[in-house]
C-alpha cells in the first residue's frame, strides 16, 4: 500500500482536528506562552487528567517565570505534588530562573533561545515555539510519533529513541505554512492521545484510517525491542514518592518518619542520598530533612 500525500493527511487531520480538539487551559487563544511551557513541563509521561488541577494551581500562584523564580526551589517541588518525577519541577524553576536573567522575564519564540535555557531539550523547545508562537518546528512526542509511525511506515509502534528517519519523515510532512504546522503539529498529537491509541486504536473514528499504511498491512504486530512496563510498588519510585510525600507536607521530616513512611533500611537510605542528590531534598540537620529553601 502506498504512503498517503501530505496534503491528504493535512486535510484529513486539520479537518478532524476543528471538531474534536479538547477545550484545554494551554491551547486557548488567552493562554500565554508561559502556560503553555508550564503545560509542556507537566505532561511530560503525565495524563492530561492528572495535569489540570496542578496546572490551574500553578499559574494562579505563579502567573509568570519572574514570580516562580523568585520562590525558593523547594516551593516547587512542594507545588508538584504527586505528578510523579518531581525532577521537572527543579528543571522548570531553572529554566524560569533562566528567562528572568536572559529574557526580562517573557518566554522567548526562538526556538534556539528555548534550548539554550536549563532543563529544556529538543523537544521541549519545538513545542513551546510551535504552540505559543506559531512557529514552523517539527515536535515529535510520543503520541505525534506513533500516528506517524503507522499512517507512513506501517509498523505497529515507533522505536524507543527518535532516529534520523522518523525525523526526516516527519520534517517531509511539516506544513510550509508556520500557523498551519503549529497547528498540524498539536492535531497529530491529540489524534494519538485519543485515537491512535497505543494499546486500542479507535481505527473507525480516525480520519486517515483509509490513508494508513499499518492498516492497509493488517495490522503487523510491533516486532522491534522489548517495551519495559511502568512497575510502581516496591520500587525506588515508590519509595522516593513516599519520601517526598512526607517532606511537601511539612517543615522537616525526621529520621525516625522516614522510617516510618518505608521501612525496609537499606532502600530507604539509597533514596534518601537520590533525593538530597537530586537537589529535591537538603539535610538541615543530622536526622533531620527538608524540601530546599
């Protein structure tokens, strides 16, 4: 079966798009770019669902870079709460750090000056370019790779790493138009968040579903490296979750709560020295812990 034309695909996903896009806080026309970098950060291996609450709350506290860098780093983390990898928490207060010192204080469109800011990377950068400003950039989550990997390549998933092929037939299928790839770019990805499924694609509600490539092929099976799944109990993210848990509700926690919160010595003791390591935790005191000032 042959590869579907852009303009096909362009036609048939803006079109999809208009009518089934989400009323999202990051995606109106009053968001600002701020908000939708804060959103970039949040949803990074987060549901949606899970990211409203927090997001709201973030930016009625920190409406702007200036005033999330003018709280101590801790208040972040604090403010996480319980999204899961609270690293990005760190990384979004340095890189709002880094807007106030390099940028006055307003996100920047280049995506270059985007990248050069701590805790941003390549994706990161395209997408705050493209969806706050418009820009032409190539924005490759995993939703946006997966639609891709079936409609053109015929293969059930992508690889586990962006490759240099994926990319190029992504940067094939950009829109010339910087508006209407900014856009192609944010509609591919909510088709992959609500119908191109990873595990159960809705091929009857899609809009390229006569277009695609893996479809035409009867469905081949996902034939590349093993995917590792997301295990939760017992393990170091549980238990670092635990930790983090104990300190966001209070001044300090002792080493008697700690052990208390997880009992088992020798993993609580290696996360504990993560967490301090990380940057997430400081000893105030022998014993003693906090979230940093």
């Amino acid at each position: 079966m042959d590869a579907p034309s852009p303009s096909a695909l362009h036609d048939a996903v803006l079109d999809w798009y208009d009518d089934h896009a989400r009323d999202l806080p990051w995606r109106g026309v009053s968001a600002t770019p701020w908000s939708v970098m804060v959103s970039e950060f949040m949803l990074q291996q987060t549901p949606v669902a899970r990211v409203l609450p927090v997001h709201a709350a973030w930016l009625e506290r920190w409406p702007t870079p200036a005033a999330l860098a003018g709280d101590p780093t801790g208040e972040a983390v604090r403010m996480w709460g319980r999204l899961g990898y609270p690293r990005r928490a760190l990384r979004l207060h340095a890189a709002a750090t880094g807007i106030v010192e390099r940028h006055g204080g307003e996100v920047p469109a280049s995506y270059d000056d985007l990248l050069a800011l701590p805790g941003i990377g390549d994706y990161t950068a395209a997408a705050i370019a493209s969806f706050a400003f418009g820009r032409r950039h190539v924005v490759l989550d995993t939703n946006v790779r997966r639609v891709l990997t079936r409609a053109i390549s015929g293969r059930e998933l992508p690889a586990p790493a962006v490759t240099r092929a994926e990319r190029d037939v992504a940067t094939t299928l950009l829109p010339d138009d910087p508006a209407t790839a900014a856009t192609w770019a944010v509609a591919t990805m909510e088709l992959g968040a609500l119908v191109c499924t990873a595990r159960q694609p809705s091929c009857d509600a899609c809009p390229i579903a006569a277009d695609c490539t893996w479809r035409g092929a009867g469905f081949p099976a996902y034939d590349g490296p093993p995917r590792r799944g997301q295990a939760w109990a017992g393990t170091d993210r549980q238990c670092r979750g635990r930790i983090l848990a104990l300190a966001r509700e209070a001044d300090s926690v002792s080493a008697a709560q700690l052990e208390g919160a997880w009992p088992e010595d020798e993993q609580r003791e290696r996360c504990l020295a993560g967490l301090v390591a990380d940057g997430l935790l400081t000893q105030i005191t022998p014993g003693r812990w906090a979230l940093p000032g």
